[in-house]
C-alpha cells in the first residue's frame, strides 16, 4: 500500500532554502568577477586570446 511522506517543517525548508541561496550567490559572483576580468583585461587565472 502507498503510505503518505512526511511533511518536512518549515524550519527545515527555510534552512535548505537558504544553503540553496548561498550557493547561487558564490557561483554569480565567481562568474561577475570573470567577466568583469576579461573585459577589463585582468586575467590571471582564465586564459582568453583576443583577436
């Protein structure tokens, strides 16, 4: 027979929620920061050859 999941409680969804957030904002950041080096042509760790 099928038996009904758990509710997760919302304390617990604000926490994974908010890990899931942080995540997403390093990674924005990490790739601002590329873009911003590329165009300002500060590269140090990302090699790119211009034409």
């Amino acid at each position: 027979m099928a038996v009904p999941k758990k509710r997760i409680s919302k304390a617990k969804k604000r926490i994974r929620k908010s890990i899931w957030k942080k995540k997403t904002i390093q990674i924005r950041l990490k790739a601002f920061s590329l873009g911003k080096s590329l165009l300002t042509g500060n590269l140090k760790s990302f090699f790119y050859k211009k034409k």
